[in-house]
C-alpha cells in the first residue's frame, strides 16, 4: 500500500495508518506540500558555544602548568585551585575534566605512598630493629 501523504510503500496491506508519517489509509487526504516545504525552509537553529566550552588557550595552560613552581606558596595555591577548577561553575569543562582526573590520580598516588609506608613500618616493626639499625642495614 502507498502512502498517499509521503509516498513510502507500507508492507503491510491492511494497515489503517502508514508507518512513516501515521496519515490514515481509510481516510481521503490529499497532501499539501506547503505544509512540507515549510518545514524544509527554517533555517538551522545556530549553535551558540557556550563560555564553558571554548578551547583553553596555550598561555593559560602554561600558567596553569608553571603554578606550583611559584616558590613557597606555589603548591598551596595550586592545591586550593585544583578544587576550584574541579568543582568550579565558570571553568571550561576541558580545564573541569582536567583537574578531576588529576586530584583522582594525586589521591591514587597518596594512598600508594600510605600503603608502602605503613608496610615498610610494620616490616621495622616485625623485625625487632630500631630505625637506625634498620637503616644501617641498607647502607
């Protein structure tokens, strides 16, 4: 059966509505293509981009990436800036991403370091040695 509103072929021959557009097939409907061409004619909504998406450009990640070399406070401010650009409403979401991976990984590492520090302690500790003797048994 034939669609008389889209033109498609419908398979099934005693369908009620076609499967493309629903127009009737028991009913006369004749097709009007203004309707259509309508349609066709708006112009594509424009895509704003949005403040947060715009690309990070090469001198703010240098200066993000140099923070921690600032002598003395340096690596607190960049400690206090990675939760701001991680959980911060007016951060590109590229620089967001970025620092949630990177306080994801400096966590992963402090439990690292935990983990080999408190076995190297228990391993003092099991031994019977005291800490300058453990030490001089390596050097």
């Amino acid at each position: 059966m034939v669609c008389r509103a889209c033109g498609r072929n419908s398979a099934n021959e005693n369908a009620n509505y076609c499967e493309y557009c629903g127009t009737s097939f028991r009913e006369n409907i004749t097709f009007k293509q203004e309707n259509y061409s309508a349609v066709r004619e708006q112009p594509a909504m424009e895509v704003n981009q949005d403040e947060n998406d715009k690309p990070i450009s090469f001198g703010d990640w240098m200066r993000t990436m140099l923070l921690p070399f600032i002598p003395v406070i340096g690596i607190f401010i960049y400690v206090v800036m990675m939760f701001v650009w991680a959980f911060g409403n007016d951060v590109p979401q590229s620089k967001k991403n970025w620092a949630r991976a990177s306080l994801i990984v400096t966590v992963g590492i402090i439990i690292l370091f935990c983990i080999i520090f408190v076995t190297t302690t228990m391993d003092i500790i099991n031994s019977g040695m005291n800490i300058n003797d453990y030490m001089n048994e390596f050097y």
